[in-house]
C-alpha cells in the first residue's frame, strides 16, 4: 500500500519530470520520451542545449538509499576499469536526487541495438566482459544489497503469493504442493554444487539490458545488482535446445575465462536459478499488481490458465533439475 512517506508513481507527470531535472540545472526542450521500464520509470527527455538525458525515478520502498548508492558505487568502479557500462552522473557531488519526495537519477543517453547471440563472436566478446565485470564484483562484497538465494528468490516469493490470494482456490493446493516440490530441487542442486563463492553481479544479464554497437557491449540497468554465483549473469544469455545451450556457453566461457576463473561445479545452479526466478517473477507481478501500469502490461497475470501454466511450468524444472548440469563442450 502507498503512504505519505511512498509516493504512488501517478503523481509523477511530465511537470514533475522536468522540474526535477531543472532541480539539478539540466533545463528540458519539453520533449520527454517514456521508455520500456515497469520497475522503475524512466525517461528520455530532451535537453535546451546538448543531448537528450535520461532519468530514472525509483520505486517508492523498494531500495533504500543506501542499496541505490552501492549500486552506483559498483557501477562507478567499473568505469574506472574502463569496463562499459552506463554510471549515473555525478551532480553536485551526488548521484542520488530527491524532488517531492521522489527518489531520482541521471544518466547520459547511450543508443545500441540488441546483440546478435546466435553469433559465436558475439557471445565470447560478451563473455569476456561479464568476465571483467565479475573480477570487479568479486573483490569486495555488497553490504547493503541482498543475496540471490533460495529464501530471497524463493521461499519468500512462494509465501507471498500463497497469502494474498492471488492463487485461485482451486488450483492453491496444486500450486502450493508442486512449489514446495521445486524449492527441494533447487535445495538439491545447491547441495550438489556444494561451496560456491558469491559476487557482486549485475543480477539481470538478459539481452535487453545489454546495447551492441560496432565497440561492442555496453551493460546497463544495474537496478537488480546483488550477491550470487557467477553463473547468474551467464545462463540467461542461453536459449533453445540443449545442445544449443552447450555451444552457447562454450562460447561465453571462452571469453569469460580471460578474465576470471568460472567454477563448473556452479553449472549444477543453471537450473535451480531459472527455478527460482520464475517463482520471483510471479511473487514480483503480485506486489505490484497495485500499480495501475501492472493490469494494463500484464492483462494475463492472475487468470486460472496463468497458474495453470505456472504449475505445469514448474513440474517441468522439477524434471530439469533433476538432469545432469550442461557442461561445455
């Protein structure tokens, strides 16, 4: 629920847009573009004099200050290693603003497409740098950030979802029964991993948040940066058939290798992770189903064929878990 003390987004209009960025001394052409972002929302927006901006207003209660500004941090140490990525920009000695209560940040406008992952490489170039970026995160830890774990992504998600009655009746104790069946699979694959080391990551490396131009990679939206295994920012990059998904990460680790050791034994977690996220996504959809932007993107979610799918969705990474892990050829 909102409260004075966490602004709903609907009080965020173009007027409040601008007149936070002319806050900082960055005056608006009055052109303001909304860009695809349903956690936070973010905008391009046109400037008097030089290039567009971008600015991203945080979800009201989702991080605190300090979880933002260790982001920034991390993201900052990155540059400094010449790794590319998009900081928030530094304005008066800040990268976190404040405008009616409102939580905000800047950034420079950084244009790309989407990398071509069927290209061999592609994927070792972006595994060379995901490979730098992990021989950064593994040097000290996060203090205010969480972990991707099981209770994090997981066992918290699953209560969630079975308290507020977003589970038709019907289908509760089938939903109920089959996610504490994959919470044991995902326990199991962690149990064959065994000790595996945790890093700072970037936490959501899918291709949308990766922009290719002719230099190559550059990595944005850290937003759900946190602790975990390495393989974390490597399995989502992987797609279709198995054998696919072999060759795909031969490449990756090919690159990634240069520059940072990969623990195989952490292959036995591709599929616990995957496991995982999806029961968070679902918990993620029902937290914010408040938010009047949720029921309009995601006109599915909450249907009895949703958690139907969902159900037999899981039994399906029951099986998977229980598979050998991939390994590169």
């Amino acid at each position: 629920m909102n409260t004075p003390a966490t602004p709903s987004f609907s009080a965020l209009d173009p007027s409040l847009v601008l007149d936070a960025l002319d806050s900082l001394g960055f005056h608006g052409d009055g052109r303001l573009l909304a860009l695809n972002s349903y956690e936070n929302r973010v905008y391009q927006i046109g400037m008097e004099e030089g290039p567009p901006l971008v600015a991203k207003f945080y979800r009201p209660a989702r991080w605190s200050d300090e979880e933002i500004l260790e982001e920034h941090a991390f993201v900052q140490e990155l540059v400094e290693r010449e790794i590319p990525v998009v900081p928030a920009m530094n304005v008066a000695g800040q990268t976190l603003h404040r405008f009616n209560e409102f939580r905000f940040a800047v950034f420079r406008m950084h244009g790309g497409r989407a990398p071509e992952l069927e290209d061999r490489a592609t994927l070792e170039w972006m595994g060379r740098f995901i490979g730098r970026i992990h021989a950064i995160g593994a040097l000290t830890p996060f203090c205010a950030r969480p972990a991707l774990d099981s209770v994090t992504f997981g066992e918290e998600p699953r209560d969630y979802l079975l308290a507020h009655g977003f589970i038709p009746d019907g289908l509760r104790a089938a939903y109920g029964s089959v996610v504490e069946q994959a919470l044991a699979g995902v326990r199991a694959c962690f149990d064959r991993a065994g000790e595996t080391s945790l890093l700072r990551l970037h936490g959501d490396c899918h291709c949308g948040n990766v922009l290719w131009t002719d230099a190559g990679p550059h990595f944005v939206d850290f937003d759900d940066s946190r602790m975990g295994p390495a393989v974390q920012d490597l399995w989502m990059l992987l797609s279709g058939e198995r054998t696919d998904m072999v060759r795909q990460l031969s490449d990756l680790l090919a690159g990634y290798e240069d520059f940072f050791d990969f623990n195989p034994r952490e292959l036995h977690l591709v599929e616990a992770l995957r496991t995982l996220r999806l029961i968070h996504y679902s918990a993620w959809l029902a937290r914010r189903w408040d938010d009047p932007a949720f029921p309009l993107a995601f006109p599915w979610f909450n249907t009895e064929r949703y958690w139907q799918d969902r159900i037999l969705e899981l039994r399906e990474q029951i099986a998977l878990m229980d598979e050998p892990p991939l390994w590169p050829a």
